[in-house]
C-alpha cells in the first residue's frame, strides 16, 4: 500500500468510533501504521477488521486516557519498538453534563477536565520526545466551537475546550522552532454519538459526516504541512 501517509506512524485516541474511527481508517488507507487507543476493546477490534480488508497496519492499545500513569508507558512503549512517532491525533472527550456553572458537580468537573485538558497534557508531555525524533512530527487536537460561544449549560465543555485551545498555542508557539507542528481541527456539528447526547432531537442526516473530515486531517499530518498553532475550522460544502 502507498499513499501520503506511507510509513508514517500515528497515535489517535478515541479511535473506535466517531471521528476518530474514521481517521484511523483514512490514516491506514494513505498507507500510516495507526496506533488505535480506545477503552472498549470490541470497538478496536472492529475497526482493526476493517484496516486489515484494505490492507493496512494497526496497533490496538485498549486505554482508559485518565490512566495517566499508562499514558507515559504508552511512550515508552512506542519508542522501544519504533524509536519515533510521526502524527498524534488528540480526538477523545467527553461532553460532560449540560447544566448551568454554579450547578457542575465536581465529580463531573474532574471527570471533563482530566478527559478533555489534562489527557491531552500527559500525551504532549509523554510524546513530545518522540515527535522530535520524526522528520516532521505533527499533531491534531480536537476542539469546538463552543470554546468560543459561552452558551448556556454548556460551561464545563467550552472551558475544557477553551483550556486545549490555549494548551496547544502555547505548546506550538515552544516548538516554532522544531520540526514539530501541531494544530487544532474545529469539526462542526458532525454527526458523532457525542453530538447525539448534546441535541437528541436533531436530524442526523443534516450533519457533516465523520469521514468527511478526514482530508483535513491529512493535510494537517502530512511533512508538507508548516501550519502551526492555528484553529483550522471544517467548512462544510455548499451545494449548488
């Protein structure tokens, strides 16, 4: 298999459904060997079938992303048998609960923030190193657009994307001069299960889908790509 991606490697997380199925399915089909982390092994399995039917490589690290502790042997791991990582993919939240600031629970509050913000610290803190070791080692972090609506009841998820925002610039701006880019990638409204549990009434078929998304996503891991430290936002087709 050849393609833009050939023999990159790539971490993703969140990888058995949703977006991040859908990238390690583009990933693999542009040739990349994807490291799939995800909690439910079943789901890792599946989406391992469907690389494997177009021919392409995984790993599958079944992984709870608040395990921090496992997140630095994921990065051990990677560099005893690869030496490097070329492309990291932040992609795995959690919306949280929609309800006014004052009302968060603070098992709720932890639980958005350990997810959304300090996961995607422990994974540039673990695989920095790493990326360093690439040619041109890149990473795409996941936001939305709420990080910047402050819309009512949805407090706990803007703040936790606005954080990542923030967290990924400033990395960004420290690896300016390194042949590290990293990036973030807004999705808009895309039909996830995620955007199901904020708006059950909406009508799916309305909603970008996943694997829509995927382009971007490769543009953004691709050597030639010399973005670094932007909000780089989906804009969704207009028909004619």
């Amino acid at each position: 298999m050849t393609g833009r991606l050939q023999g990159r490697l790539a971490v993703i997380t969140g990888a058995s459904r949703g977006i991040g199925r859908a990238v390690a399915l583009g990933f693999a089909a542009e040739g990349a060997h994807v490291i799939l982390v995800a909690r439910t092994v079943g789901g890792l399995e599946e989406v391992d079938d469907e690389i494997r039917k177009i021919g392409g490589k995984a790993t599958l690290v079944p992984l709870d992303l608040t395990d921090f502790d496992a997140l630095d042997r994921l990065g051990a791991t990677i560099f005893e048998r690869w030496g490097k990582l070329d492309i990291l993919v932040g992609n795995a939240g959690t919306l949280g609960v929609l309800t006014p600031v004052s009302h968060l629970e603070v098992k709720a509050w932890d639980k958005i923030v350990n997810t959304n913000i300090t996961a995607n610290w422990r994974l540039i803190r673990s695989f920095e190193p790493l990326l360093k070791r690439s040619d041109a080692g890149r990473a795409i972090f996941v936001t939305s657009g709420a990080a910047q609506k402050a819309k009512p009841f949805w407090g706990g998820y803007a703040m936790s994307k606005a954080a990542l925002e923030a967290l990924v610039k400033t990395w960004a701006a420290e690896c300016a001069n390194t042949s590290i880019r990293a990036n973030l990638l807004s999705p808009g409204a895309t039909r996830t299960a995620m955007r199901k549990q904020a708006m059950p009434g909406e009508d799916p078929s309305a909603l970008t889908k996943p694997a829509d998304l995927v382009p971007l996503f490769i543009e953004l891991a691709m050597t030639s790509c010399e973005r670094n430290g932007e909000v780089v936002e989906y804009k969704k087709p207009v028909k004619a």
